[in-house]
C-alpha cells in the first residue's frame, strides 16, 4: 500500500499546479480581452474549473491578479537570466526584453496595481518587487557603478526605473512617440542614464 501513495500524491500536486497555472491564464486571457468581465466566476469558467475549486487556490480575486503579475515577471526573468552582455548594453538588452513583455500583457498588467507605493513594497520584501529586483537588479546595479553610484542608492534607483518605466509608462510612450522598439530601448536608455546620474551626490 506504501508503495502507491507516492505517485497519488505526485498526481495531486500536478493536478493542483496545473489548475493554478489554468486560472493564471485565464485571468491574463480576459484582462486583456474585457476587464470588466475579469470576475472569478468568468476566470473560472475560463479556466474549466469550478468556482468553488477556483477560490481553493485564489481565495481573492486580487490574489490571483497578483500571482498573474508574479508569473509574468518571472517569464521576463527567464529570458533575461542568460544575457551575457554588461552595463548599458545590459540594461538595453534587458529592456528590449520587458518591451516584449508590455507588448504581450500590458493592457492586462496596468489593471493589476498595488495600494502601496514601490519602495514600502520592496522594504517589505513583496513578491512582485523582489521579482522585479532579481530581472533588473543586475543591470541596474552596472549602470550605478559606471555613474559613480553608490550602491545604497539602489532603493532609489530602482524605484526610479518603475516610475519612469513601468507597464502603463511604456504603452504611453509607445502610443505617444510611436517610436519602434529599437528607438524606444535607445531613448529610455539614455533617460535612464541621465536620471540615475542625480543620484551620485544624494546625502539622502
């Protein structure tokens, strides 16, 4: 009887990762579609599950938006792990990378927001900012030390990445310039660039 309660509870952990994984595309599919029919029963209905079985695993709708962000960072975070370029070319790289993620669900991502601002969020260790620090820590860090930066200005450099250049910010500069990507990673790029340079003499 031992012997068979391994592989019944491999079956159940994989039924429940890919339930969760269902309702994660599913909300994503429908923010982007129709936010306003985004309810759980519709994501549910998305997903081919029951409403009793969604709530299991997201008791809160804003649960589940929050674990289709965490997924989609984490996407960005596997395709900008292995780049092995190094300072502005690294940030370049890794932005023309989080241009595709806009492109694919940025209509979706600018619904999904915090009540709390950036850096109470990274002090406090939130998964969706720890995400973004572990896909743009390394770049940003380079560019500190090129600019003479001291790395206890990292809250604030980061937290200065997200103002300028979080979802809704790109899909405004997209609509507004009209600029390809390519132009687009240039021009961000050289604004980053100018803008973290205020922070090298910060006392603060």
């Amino acid at each position: 009887m031992k012997t068979l309660a391994a592989p019944r509870q491999r079956a159940v952990r994989q039924d429940s990762i890919r339930n969760q994984q269902e309702l994660i595309a599913a909300v994503g599919e429908l923010l982007r579609e129709d936010p306003e029919s985004a309810t759980m029963p519709a994501v549910a209905e998305r997903a081919g599950l029951s409403l009793a079985t969604a709530y299991r695993y997201f008791p809160t709708l804003d649960e589940l938006h929050r674990k289709f962000m965490l997924s989609v960072i984490d996407e960005l975070h596997d395709s900008t792990k292995n780049l092995k370029s190094n300072g502005m070319e690294l940030f370049k790289d890794t932005m023309a990378q989080w241009l595709k993620v806009v492109d694919t669900y940025g209509p979706a991502m600018v619904l999904v927001r915090s009540r709390e601002g950036f850096l109470t969020r990274l002090q406090a260790g939130e998964p969706h900012v720890r995400a973004l620090e572990r896909v743009w820590g390394p770049p940003i860090r380079q560019l500190m030390d090129e600019a003479g930066v001291d790395w206890t200005q990292f809250p604030y450099a980061i937290a200065l990445f997200n103002a300028m250049f979080n979802s809704r910010e790109i899909i405004d500069l997209k609509t507004v310039t009209g600029l390809s990507d390519e132009k687009l990673v240039n021009r961000c790029s050289k604004l980053y660039w100018a803008a973290i340079q205020g922070l090298r003499d910060s006392d603060d």
